[in-house]
C-alpha cells in the first residue's frame, strides 16, 4: 500500500479544494455579506491542511493501483466535506457542525438532502457554495484534477473507476488525462448551454448559475422554499429537459462529437432510459390529472418529476406527498432505479438494472433447459463471468447497506414511509423522500446520530460502496 501516495493526493484535492472556496467568497463579497470571513478562514484551513499533507507525505513512487485508488477518493470525499461544511458553522448560518457536515456531504454527492427550514434567510455567498458543491461532485472532484494536473500517471483510471458512477468505467482515449478533459469540457459545455437558456427564461443570473450546477450534478439544492414551483413553466420544461440529458451516459455524447452518432443512438442502456421515463411520465399524468386540471400542466408536472427523481436531482415543482399512492409508488421505484452509468445521476443505474434482469432471464432459461449455454450481452458485446458477478455482488451489498440504514434509522420517532424514503433517498442520492421528509419538509428533525448516519449512506451511495469499505477495512491498513 503506497500510503504516502494516498495522503499526497489527498493533499492536492484539499489544497484545490481552497480555490474552489475562493468563488462563494468573492459572491459574497459582492453581495457584502459577513459570511466572506468564513469562507476565508475555511480557505486557510484548507490550504494548511493540504499544504501539510502535499509537502510532508511527497511519495518517491507515484504509482496507483486499484486498492490506492479506492482509497484515496474515500478519503478526499471525507476531508472535503469536513472543510467544506466549515463556512456553514463559521457564519453561524448553521450553528451545529453535524448539520453543516450532512449539508455539505448532501452537496458534494449531489444527493440535495437538507436540514435547512428556511432557505431564503441563507446568504447569497453559502447558497452558491452548497450549489457549487453539487457542480463539483458531479463529474467527480478527482476526475477534474486528473484533467489539470500536469504529472498525475495514467494508472489514475483506478481513481477514475472509483469515483465515476456505474459498473464499467473505461477510457475514452488511450490517456486516462485526456478522458478525464473531454469529460469535464462536456461537462462545462452543456452547463454553459443550460445557463443561457434559463438567463432567455428571465432567470437571474444568480439564480440561473445555481439551478444550473444543481441540474448538471443532478443534485437539486434549491433556494426557494417551494424549490422551483415559483418559476416560469418555461423555465421547468428548460430544467427538466437537462436533468433528463445530465442523466445520460457522457460517453454517448463523446461519441456524437467524434460523429459515431449510430453507436450512439442505439444503445440499449439509452434506449431503456427513455422507456421508462416515457412510461412513468404518462402513468403518472393520467394518476394526477384529477389533481392538476389541465392536461398540460400534468403533463409538464409529472415529466419533471419523473426527470428528477430518475436522475436523482430532487428539484420539485409539487408536492407529490399529496399525490395518490400509484404516483408515490413510482417515483419509488424510479429512486432506486436511478440514471445512465457514466452520468452525473445516482441510483443502481439503468445499465446494472438491465444487466440484473438478462442474468435473471438466463437463469430461468438455464433452468428449463439444463444443457444450454446462457450468455448475457450488452450493448452488443457478451459480458464477461467477472462482470456478471461483479454487478451482483454490488446488488447483494447495495441491498445489506440499504437495510442496515434503514433499520438503523428505525430507532427514530418517525413513521415507516418517512425513514424508508429517507433512506432510500439518501443513499440513492435523491434527496427528498416521502412522509416527514418530502419535497417541502427537510431532514432537520433527525437526531444528530442518524444525520451523521444518513451522510455515510449518501458517501456510501455516491461512491458506490466499495471506497468507503476498503477504507474502513482493517486490512488496508495493516502492514505486510
């Protein structure tokens, strides 16, 4: 175990981590706000802490292998929520430090969960850095210094497999680097377009800058107590059309630039994405026409819903606790069935859910007729027996985790529906659940021990698990 590499990149991702708190400051700044001091003292911190950890642990050997890999994202993910919940407690905006730590783990793995009950008497300087977090952990904050750091190696793909969301994570380009840049230059690409469209809508600068990194990350910290109820209906079609193209596999969109447009059109992964949106979106307007009125604005409400709870974004233009139970039922469902693999959305993914359903179908096939051979292909390709286990061992352990959260949260004074879907919601990176902790309430009345429990299951759900278990796994840490 090459520790001296884990703590030394770890030392880079903090020291960016004190630019990246540069930005709020200078919003408020601008806006005059008190809480630029924090954001300064937070920069300090963050700047000795990574300067520490840069310069004292420089390794000799800059090798990464898979198990500094996974334990490294683990670690920068931990520490950048430790700081960066700093400025939330410094300015006394959010007095308690657990609850400036879930808000600040809840932005980072673009989960949109909040303790906050009144967000408009937030600063413009900390709603544009819980925003901003979601932009950051999107794409994924080692993945974009991969992209600017001249001298990272490229066994840095194991990093990359770590923190980028679904079960096969391979290269673009032969250099690890240049995918990670065409990456982020999609990424900035597409938030760019989106802003401009919303800023056409009437939409504030300010305020087009926020909902724009909350839809990109598909993270959905609002700013608004009714989330974005209050826009324009032209401006809900504008965010749920790119919560929709966010949750998409990037890859297809590298395939469109270089004009393999067939390969990317025909995927099956997409293909299946747009099925099920499709489907739940007309379920769903036929369920709340009697509710809404118009065909029209069911339609516009339950597309948008259907957009951010599939794609794990969380913004709400409802209240769908108040829908019937088929509606609640689906938009269930749909949290834990999630986005496209290579997107910025959380959830199981499409791709593993497909994956799941042909290896259930060879099996019952495989049952029928014993001396026949069950191959699984997707995408066009036969799937490997490495990959096939390898997507249900995470099922089996993504199933342990859930329920262990789940009962765990049990102990609260709150009713079924509420801690299922705050479960569910958290480690799936939804953000708002159903009962106490719907799209209008928070999840302020935890207690600090299942808040600090639900921000372990949103790391766990953003980084898929297996970070965060081989960093508390004993045996990484033992010497050989």
């Amino acid at each position: 175990m090459n520790l001296r590499m884990v703590f030394y990149t770890t030392g880079r991702i903090v020291l960016f981590e004190a630019l990246m708190l540069m930005l709020p400051a200078v919003v408020s700044l601008i806006y005059g706000e008190s809480c630029f001091y924090a954001f300064l003292i937070a920069v300090f911190v963050a700047a000795v802490l990574g300067g520490i950890l840069f310069f004292a642990a420089k390794p000799k050997d800059s090798v990464i292998y898979a198990k500094e890999g996974f334990l490294t994202v683990a670690l920068a993910w931990i520490t950048l929520s430790a700081i960066g919940a700093l400025p939330f407690t410094i300015s006394g905006e959010i007095p308690s430090y657990i609850d400036s730590f879930f808000e600040t783990v809840s932005g980072f793995t673009t989960t949109g969960a909040s303790i906050l009950t009144d967000v408009e008497a937030m600063s413009h300087g900390l709603l544009f850095w819980r925003s901003f977090t979601h932009w950051v952990g999107g794409m994924g904050v080692l993945v974009f210094v991969m992209a600017v750091i001249p001298d990272m190696s490229d066994r840095s793909i194991h990093i990359m497999r770590a923190e980028m969301p679904g079960p096969i994570i391979g290269k673009l380009v032969p250099k690890v680097k240049e995918t990670a840049k065409i990456l982020y230059l999609i990424y900035i690409v597409m938030t760019l377009v989106q802003i401009l469209f919303l800023l056409f809508g009437g939409m504030s600068l300010f305020d087009s800058l926020v909902h724009a990194f909350g839809t990109a990350g598909t993270g959905g910290f609002g700013i608004k107590a009714d989330s974005v109820t209050s826009y324009s209906p032209y401006l809900q079609w504008v965010i749920a059309i790119f919560m929709l193209i966010f949750g998409v596999n990037f890859n297809l969109y590298y395939l469109i630039l270089v004009k393999r447009i067939k390969s990317a059109v025909t995927s099956t992964e997409l293909w299946v994405y747009v099925l099920i949106v499709g489907a739940s979106t007309l379920a769903i307007t036929v369920n709340i026409l009697p509710i809404v009125g118009t065909v029209g604005d069911s339609i516009r409400t339950a597309l948008f819903q259907v957009s951010s709870i599939i794609t794990t974004t969380g913004y709400a233009t409802a209240d769908f606790n108040l829908w019937p139970g088929f509606s609640k039922g689906i938009l269930l469902i749909l949290m834990f069935i999630g986005g496209c693999a290579g997107s910025t959305a959380g959830g199981l993914k499409v791709s593993r859910v497909i994956i799941l359903f042909k290896m259930i179908r060879g099996e019952i096939k495989r049952m029928i007729h014993p001396r026949s051979v069950s191959v699984v292909r997707f995408e066009g390709k036969q799937l490997e027996e490495n990959t096939l286990g390898s997507v249900s061992l995470y099922f089996a352990i993504y199933m342990v985790c859930f329920f262990a959260v789940f009962l765990l949260l049990c102990f609260e004074p709150f009713d079924m529906e509420t801690n299922f879907t705050a479960a569910a919601s958290c480690f799936n990176n939804v953000g708002p659940g159903l009962g106490g902790v719907g799209p209008m309430s928070s999840y302020a009345a935890y207690s600090p021990f299942s808040k600090l429990l639900l921000s372990f299951a949103m790391l766990l759900g953003r980084l898929e698990i297996f970070p965060l278990i081989i960093a508390l796994s004993p045996s990484t840490w033992a010497k050989k």
